[in-house]
C-alpha cells in the first residue's frame, strides 16, 4: 500500500493543531475519541482504534474508558488482561505487533474479523497514562511508513490524555473548592444571623460537623482567670466530668496540646502513639479513632480556645477538611472578639455614673489588654504643671512616677500633633522613641498609640498599647483602640460635665443662701451692736458718776476689762459677719493676690514655695481680699502639714475649656504640696462644715468649708485631685470665671 505522505503529514498537522486546542472545558472522553478517530484517518478504512487509560497508581486498567473508532460493530468485553499485550507494552514501555511478539490478542477481537493488531504504551515521562489499540480487519502486516506514523502520533496523544486528566483534577478541584465555600457562605449567614455567643459557637460547630461529616465535635474557650480551657459548647453534650476544664498542656490532652503549640492537628488514628497516651475519652459508649483539632486564635496570635472534631473511622479527616475547620474557627474568633467588645462597651457605659476617672482608665486598660492580648497599656494625659509633655495617668506596667515625654519629637506626640494614631514595629531602634531605658526595662517591642480627643477635636492625651514581640496591628485592630479610647475620652467629659453641673448647682446654692445670710447677718449684728456696743458708753459714764470707783484698784480693773472684752466681741462680731456680707466681684490679678498672701505668711526655711504660669493669666472675677484669704489660708495649711519635714508647695495656672460651654474658658489653679495628704476615710469630708482633724496629727488649717464657700460665691470651684507623680501630698484644684466672660 502506497503512504500519500503530503496527505499525511497535513493529517498530523491537524490532528497536532486539535490537540493542542484542548483545554480545560474538554472531557478526558472527547480528548479519547479524537486520538481513536486520528488514528484510524492515518492507517486508513480497514483500521480501526481502541483506547483505555491507565492508572498508575492502582496498576491497572480502567474497563470504564474504553473509546473506540471504526468498529464495525462495538467489541464488549475486550478488557485489557493482565498478561495480555496491553500489559505487556506498558511493562516494556515499547509497541508490541501481533505478529512479532508471538502473544495472542484477546479472542473476541479475533471473534470480531481483526486478523492483525498493534499496541501503543502511552507514556509521559515514563509513567504510562493508557494504551492505543490500532486493529485491521486485512491479514498484513503494518508498513514501516504506517508505524513510523504511528510513532509520531502516539506521544502526542500521550500528552494529551495527561493534560485532559490534569485538566479534569483541577476542575474537580475548583469545584470541590466552589462547593465548600458555598457552604461555609450558608454556614456563614446562619452563624452572623444568631443573637448571643453561645448561639453562634453552636452555630459553628453544628456546620463543621455537617461540612466535615464528623461525628462528634466541641468548643473549649481559654478561661483567662485559671488559664485552662473550659468547654463552651459540644454537639452531641457530654457528661460533667468530661466537661470540666483542661489545662493549656502538650501532655494533659490532644486539646491542651493544640493549645499548647498553637497549631493545628490532623491525627488518623488515635490508637497510634503519642496520641493514644493523651486522648481524652468523651464518650464511654463509642470508640472514636481519628481526631481533627485546630487553635482559636486571637488578635496579635493570642490564644482564645481550640475547636475539635472526632469520627469513629479511622483516617475520617483530610487536609480539605482541616482548611474547613480552620475557616470556621476565624468566624468563632471573630465572633468570640465582637462579643468582648460588646461586653467591654457595655461595661465601660455602666461605669460612667458610678466610677472614678482612675477607675474608668483602669478599666479601660483592662478591657484592652484582654481584647488586643497585649500585656500593658497606657493612658497619658497632658501635664497640667507643663502642657508641652505628656504625664502618664493609669497604668499597668511599672512606670516610674515622674515619667514624662516631650510631645515636640517623640512617638507618643506625633498621635498628638497628628491627631492620628502612631505605630512602631520596634521601638528598640525607633528614632522617636526618646527614652529606650523604660523600653528595654519592660521588654517593649511594638507599640500603637491613638490620641485622646475632647469633644471639640482637641487632643487630651494618648493611649498606648505595647507587645513584647513584634506585631502588625490590623485595621480592626486599630479600630478597636481608637474606639475604647474614644470611649473613654466620651465618658471622661461625660464626667467631668456632671461635676460641672454638680458645682454650678452647688454655686447656685451657696449664693442663694449667703444672700439670705447676709440679710440676717447684718440684721444680727445690728442688734449685737445694740447691745454690746453701748457697753464702753455704759462703763464711761458709771465711772463719771462714781468716781470712788476708780480708787478702787479691783473694781478700777473690773471696768476695764469689761470695755476691753466688749471691743474685741464686737471687732470679732464684725470679723466673722465680714464673711457672710456680700461682696463686690471685679477683676481681679491672680498673681498680685498670690505675691500679697505670700507676704502674709511666715514660711520655714525648709519649705519651698514656688509658683509658675500665674503672671500670663487673664483677669479673674473675685473679691480681692477674699481671693488673697482663699490662697493665704490654703498655702498656710500646706505649711502646717508639712510641719518639720522638709517638703515643697506649688502653685500652677492655666486657662482651660469649658466641657459644657465651648468657647467659655476658666482659669485653674493647681495647689500641690509634697506633704503627708489626706486620709482616704475624709477625702469626701474635708469641705464639710463641721469637719474636723482635731486630734488626728493632721491640722488641715482654717476651715476649708469657707474657703470652698468663697470660691463659690465667685462662680468657681475647688476640688481635691489625686496626689501627683512626684507630689504626694494634697492636691488643690481651683477654677475662677475669666473677667468678662463669668456666668
């Protein structure tokens, strides 16, 4: 038979041209009838071709592939044996003819009119992927020309059997991958749509198991108090004592060693060591043999719990099934870290009425150290005494108590300046960073600092989280911190605007009933002067009518000292009525009123008085000497308390924001003195009327009852702060009205 080689070589062009055209949407079926159908085009009518693939990794035939061309009638039953020529050519990886090889074809191909037959290995890379049977129906042998055909085509069919396959997997794969993410999206939209914690981890581990295919399965959360690990939901439920906690352990439990190393665990068999040895039997009643465990982790890598689910079969779990579990267990940790924040949120609004601003940074610091799993927080606030550093207000690591940062050049005051949140990675070679001994002290590595800003957008201080390991906070993350400080900052005015409408109602108060006072006083001490004050008139004229009195050298005496008693009653009458008489308020110097009491006073060589920031302030509305009397007297009783010891007394002013009158500023002064302070039991006491220290050792001095009293009567207010970092002692508060803007 003579080979039309044009004829040909077109032929293989096309068929190499088709081939190559396969791609993914092309089933492995059509890629086997294109080569069969090629295949009997090149040998020609009498021809005709039969395909099976092969799997190498069973070392067998697949009966189920079989595509033919060119059959005169369909063959059933000519599967490859396993001693037969298929066999044999993927063993010698190399063509067998029927008349060379001296094996008999199957006997239904004989039964079929094939008279003569060749078998292909198809082979890539010498792994075998199928078999090509080309048969003819005529009693010759193949010309060298047809089997050099042959020879050309059958690698490219080798080919692309292998590509079609690899096609295939990859379809099942991305399939399998739509499949499960559909499936973890329902499984999403019912987790998101159930309202508490417990609901949702039930939620999850009702999806694992149903997306797994596991039999039993359960949620332990990290209990943060003990530092195990207890059961928050399990699906079917188990008894108490399986229930009860279990410590964070790599030889206590499979849970507790996930725990542990923080990494998930596959195991197919847990009648295997180790895993046999650590094995927690949950369910007496039925043998479980494979587990798949995975940690709950939260913000920053921290540990939040570990989620786990077991089968009864042996090798039940895949590498699929664990990316499964891991993405439900993101949702748990989502969730478990929105429930945290619901619950810090609510407790930080509970707190508002009922706590101090130490109170509310405590907690505060606390709420963030459990929800970002960092080990310190800060709250910084500006220094009153020095606006151009910041002071640290709560903490709790273990800061020096005169710590302080400049905000010009440093880490902390560029989330100042930029009202914006600062992030270090390493704060160990951070150029802003101005001082590393603390640092290195705490271990300190990366750090966030979001500012604390007031309602007009002012930043009050920062608020700082540290690690001791490098981290990248998220932008949920961030957002979290900016929302507690913010919080935070919100419930800082909120009361700081409560104790404002406390003093203005308190000032209220006070000048309503010192008017009433001052009415009945001067009513009072006209009367007294009625009656006290004729006394001198009364002794002078008893000593013109007997003058034999005033030889009378006791008698003389007596006279006396009744004019002299009835002088100073009434010098002290008019004295202690000055104070309840009304006043007239006009602007008044706070540093001239600071440098005349300062004059008043006798001061002990050992005891400083300093005073900073007073000549700049604008004009007070006051009484001028009542002004003097309030600084005089509060600055006396500092002295009196420091007694012997040395010690220092400071003075501080600044102008300050009104919290409920934007625009409106106040002038605070701030008195410190290093000196012993006030005992807890009569911080709320010392501005009652009938307080007293007398016989305690403490002298507080004149009565601070008045002295609030005046402030009062001037529209201001004084309070008793906490003790400074470096000034133990009492801490005095006051505001004073700026003249012309007062009321």
């Amino acid at each position: 038979m003579a080979i039309n080689y044009s004829a040909a070589l077109d032929l293989l062009r096309e068929a190499g041209a088709r081939i190559n055209r396969l791609g993914p949407d092309t089933s492995l079926r059509d890629a086997l009838q294109l080569i069969a159908d090629t295949a009997v085009k090149l040998i020609g009518p009498e021809a005709a071709a039969v395909i099976y693939t092969y799997d190498a990794a069973r070392g067998a035939f697949d009966p189920t592939s079989r595509v033919s061309a060119g059959e005169q009638a369909p063959v059933v039953g000519d599967v490859p044996r396993g001693d037969g020529v298929g066999a044999t050519a993927i063993r010698r990886k190399a063509r067998v003819l029927s008349y060379e090889s001296g094996r008999p074809f199957h006997p239904l191909k004989y039964q079929a009119g094939i008279r003569t037959a060749a078998c292909y290995p198809l082979l890539v890379g010498e792994q075998p992927v199928g078999a090509l049977y080309i048969d003819l129906r005529v009693n010759r042998r193949f010309h060298e020309d047809e089997l050099r055909l042959l020879d050309t085509f059958v690698p490219l069919s080798a080919v692309a059997i292998y590509n079609t396959r690899q096609f295939e997997g990859i379809n099942r794969q991305l399939q399998q991958r739509v499949d499960e993410l559909e499936r973890l999206q329902n499984a999403g939209r019912l987790i998101t749509s159930r309202p508490s914690l417990d609901a949702t981890l039930n939620e999850i581990l009702n999806s694992a198991l149903d997306l797994i295919g596991a039999e039993f399965g359960s949620f332990r959360l990290l209990n943060k108090r003990s530092g195990q690990l207890a059961l928050a939901a399990s699906d079917p439920p188990i008894s108490a004592e399986a229930g009860r906690e279990f410590p964070v352990s790599e030889t206590d439990s499979i849970t507790g060693w996930v725990a542990f190393h923080r990494r998930a665990v596959l195991i197919p068999d847990l009648r295997a060591a180790p895993w046999n040895k650590i094995y927690r039997v949950l369910h007496p009643s039925r043998e479980m043999r494979s587990e798949l465990a995975v940690p709950l982790l939260g913000p920053g890598g921290g540990l939040e719990g570990v989620v786990n689910v077991e089968s009864p079969r042996v090798a039940a779990f895949t590498p699929d099934h664990q990316r499964v579990l891991e993405a439900l267990a993101i949702q748990a940790s989502i969730a478990l870290q929105e429930a945290k924040l619901l619950a810090a949120l609510e407790q930080l609004t509970g707190a508002l009425a009922g706590r101090s601003r130490s109170e509310l940074f405590n907690l505060l610091i606390a709420q963030a150290c459990d929800l970002l799993n960092v080990p310190h927080c800060i709250v910084w606030e500006l220094d009153p005494q020095d606006p151009s550093t910041l002071r640290w207000r709560a903490s709790n690591a273990d800061i020096p108590p005169d710590y302080r940062v400049d905000i010009a050049n440093s880490f902390l005051g560029e989330a100042m300046l930029t009202r914006q949140p600062a992030y270090s990675r390493d704060m160990r070679s951070d150029a802003r960073v101005q001082r590393r001994t603390l640092v290195a002290q705490l271990g300190w590595v990366s750090a966030l600092v979001v500012p604390l800003l007031s309602r007009d957008g002012q930043a009050r201080g920062v608020f700082s989280v540290y690690t001791q390991e490098p981290r990248e906070f998220t932008d949920w993350e961030q957002r979290l911190v900016m929302t507690l400080a913010n919080h935070a900052a919100v419930a800082f005015q909120q009361a700081e605007a409560l104790s404002e409408i406390k003093l203005a109602q308190e000032r209220q108060t006070v000048a309503e009933t010192f008017a009433v006072l001052g009415d009945v006083s001067a009513n009072l001490l006209h009367r007294v002067n009625n009656l006290v004050g004729v006394i001198p008139q009364l002794t002078e004229s008893l000593r013109i009518r007997r003058p034999d009195l005033e030889a009378d050298e006791v008698a003389s005496k007596k006279l006396a000292d009744i004019e002299t008693s009835a002088r100073q009653a009434m010098t002290v009458a008019r004295e202690t009525f000055a104070f309840l008489r009304p006043f007239q308020l006009e602007p008044v110097d706070v540093a001239t009123c600071y440098h005349t009491a300062l004059s008043r006073l006798e001061r002990p060589a050992h005891i400083t008085v300093q005073a900073n920031g007073l000549e700049g302030l604008p004009p007070v509305m006051a009484g001028e000497e009542q002004l003097r009397l309030v600084l005089f007297n509060l600055i006396e009783n500092a002295i009196e308390a420091l007694g012997e010891q040395a010690g220092e007394i400071k003075l501080s002013g600044r102008l300050v924001a009104d919290v409920l009158r934007p625009g409106q500023q106040w002038v605070e002064l701030t008195l410190a003195d290093s000196g012993p302070g006030v005992a807890m039991e009569y911080r709320d006491r010392i501005f009652d009327a009938t307080f007293s220290t007398k016989g305690t050792g403490r002298k507080l001095g004149f009565g601070l009852w008045w002295v609030k009293s005046w402030i009062q009567r001037f529209g201001g207010s004084i309070t008793l702060a906490e003790p400074e970092p470096t000034l133990t002692g009492c801490v005095f508060v006051i505001r004073l009205p700026v003249a012309g803007e007062a009321g």
